[in-house]
C-alpha cells in the first residue's frame, strides 16, 4: 500500500472530501492534481458505465482560459483545426501541436464569447504554452486558468440524471455543446461531453467551494438511477478506441498516426503552429499508424507502466500502447502503434516483461 505526501504541487479537487466519503481507492496524477481511478470493484464501475450512470470527479481536465480581443485569434494560432466557422456555446475537440507537428494536446475548445475560451486540457502544461505564443505575438489576451473544475455523469441514464437536476433543456444540447446555468445558486457549465463513449455530460464547476454540495445534488437526484462513483474507465475506453494523450502517444506522435487526422484542417491559415510540419507529414504520410491488437493469452495480461515493444518476425515494427482485459470480449485487447508497413490480420508479438505474447491486429474500435 503506498501513501500519498501532500504538497503544494499536487492539488485536490473541490470534490476530493465527496470522492473521500465515496470510498474511493486509488488516485492516479494529472495536471499536478489528483483524478480517482478506482472505488473497490473495477468490474461493478465498468458494468455501471455501461448499463447505468457513473459519476466521475474529473476537475483535472483544467481550463486553460483566453480572454481579450484576439482570444479567437490566439485560439486558432494554437489549434490546426479550423475554428472560423464556431459559435458561443459550442465545443470543438482540437489536437494541439507543436512546431514540428508532434501533439502536445488534445482539449475541447469553448467557446463561452467571442472574446472568451476555453481550453479543457488533457495533461499537460498548456497554460505556459498558450501564454508564451500569446506574449511573442503580442496579442492582446491574458491567459490564465480560472476557478472552475469539471464533474462528469457518464452512461445511458446520465441524460435523466442531468434533467431531473438542471431541467429538460439539457436533452436538447448536441454533442460538444453547451449552457452556462446556475444550480442551486452554484455556477456552472453544462456540456453534453466526457470520456467515454457511453453518453454523458460533464458539470463545469465554476466555485471550487462548492465541490461536495454539487456532487451531492447530483448523487442525490441519480438515486432513483442507482448512480454510483467512478472515473474514466480504462477498459471501456479502449474497447471503445479512445486515444489517452500522454498514454497513447510519445514525444514524436502527430496526430495522423492516432486517428485523430480528420480534427486537422490543412487549409487554415499558415500562421496556425505546426500546420506547415502536419501538411508536409499529410503529403509524405505518416510514419506509422495506429491499430487494435488482441492477443492470444487467454488469461489478464498485466504490461506494466511503459509500452511494450511489438515484433514481427523478430524485428520491432512498434509498440503496445496500452492492454487491458476487455470484460464483454472476454480478451486481452490494446492499441498498437506500428509501423504503416503493419496491416489488419498481421501477427505480432509483445514483449510484456520476461515473456512474449502474441496477437492478431485488428481495426478499431474493438466494439
């Protein structure tokens, strides 16, 4: 059993104390915050995602906020992803690169006004990235990173769950949309989003005092949908092909190589960072690619921490990202990155530890 040192680099969230009470069992880190990953019985959280709803504290998917006249302006600068056309209320989900075109992120951008963003991060330092185009540009922007932090209800009762509190308006909203609303006094932001595939949407809490009372509106009013706590679920995010920044992808991943290629427009103006790097890598095509794989073990296979090194016929074409045992496939399933010489019904072999696992490759999703 580890414990956890507290520090002045590693915040809770203001639903820390609700997870606490909820029983939860385990904290990864992001965006130097801590996000619960586990509440005792990973099959019952996957199963309630799948069949009821899952209240999630997910306040480290950070704003990182754009405000002033050329907050558009900058928002664009930093996503290859053309954003001319977005209006208040609306959310776009943007791959941000860097000058050679490798992804540094990958947030929903908000757009609450037309002087006025957000960016909801993935984790990594954004805030400092954004701040520093900002400055050498010397647009007028300030960047900062305001008080608000996201709750998400995720699975097919989520819907009921968010109407019975914020009313039936919500039903209407698109994916990616959104409404500013007050519940109960409590400010927030209400988007049809979240990490998963199942439906959902996520609470954008804009009072960080008032954590616990808004999870206890909504864990109150999920009763009746026998609402319980989770976090993003590892094993239907991969059953489901959703890529995890920083999991998925290195220090030289652009975004053609995680299926994220269609969320890049090529035509958007040159001063777009990364966009000449991600227009000569669309010409060339990318290095590699990537693919599910589902291995032959019958058994859960546990890789470890870091990717496992993939080989076909002895030589290393690629890596396996992530691999988890899928409990409706009832297989150890994951994402190869490999090489684009690698191919659907292709067999390879992992290196996961002091053995070699063999699979098959597969398209994604895997369901």
């Amino acid at each position: 059993m580890f414990g956890i040192t507290p520090s002045a680099r590693l915040r809770p969230s203001p639903f820390f104390e609700a997870t606490l009470a909820e029983g939860v069992t385990a904290f990864t880190t992001y965006n130097h915050m801590l996000m619960p990953t586990a509440f005792g019985d990973p099959e019952t959280e996957y199963w309630r995602l799948l069949k009821g709803v899952s209240q999630w504290d997910v306040a480290v998917e950070r704003q990182v906020q754009l405000k002033g006249p050329d907050a558009g302006r900058l928002a664009q600068i930093l996503a290859p992803r053309d954003l001319s056309g977005q209006q208040v209320g609306q959310g776009k989900y943007v791959p941000l690169c860097n000058h050679e075109g490798v992804l540094i992120n990958d947030p929903i951008c908000l757009k609450l006004a037309d002087d006025l963003y957000w960016l909801s991060i993935a984790d990594s330092n954004i805030w400092f990235w954004a701040g520093s185009i900002a400055a050498e540009r010397k647009l007028r922007v300030e960047v900062s990173e305001p008080d608000v932090s996201p709750m998400a209800l995720q699975g097919p009762k989520a819907e009921d769950v968010v109407a019975n509190v914020c009313g039936d308006w919500v039903r209407s909203l698109k994916y990616f949309w959104f409404r500013e609303a007050s519940i109960e006094g409590i400010p927030v932001v209400v988007q049809r989003s979240g990490w998963s595939k199942q439906g959902g949407f996520e609470i954008y809490l804009r009072d960080g005092t008032q954590g616990t009372r808004l999870w206890t509106i909504f864990k109150e009013a999920g009763r009746a949908y026998d609402i319980g706590p989770g976090g993003p679920n590892w094993c239907e995010r991969v059953e489901s092909g959703l890529v995890s920044y920083g999991g998925d992808t290195d220090t030289t991943t652009n975004p053609f190589e995680v299926r994220m290629g269609k969320y890049v427009n090529l035509d958007v103006p040159d001063d777009t960072i990364g966009i000449a790097a991600l227009r000569r890598i669309a010409a060339e095509g990318p290095r590699r690619h990537t693919l599910g794989i589902v291995l032959d073990a019958g058994g859960p296979v546990r890789p470890g921490f870091l990717w496992n090194p993939l080989y076909r016929d002895g030589r290393k074409v690629g890596d396996l990202t992530n691999c988890i045992f899928s409990y409706r496939l009832h297989k150890n399933i994951g994402f190869a990155l490999v090489s684009r010489e690698c191919k659907v019904g292709d067999r390879l072999e992992a290196r996961i530890g002091g053995s070699m696992q063999a699979g098959t490759l597969t398209e994604l999703p895997f369901i």
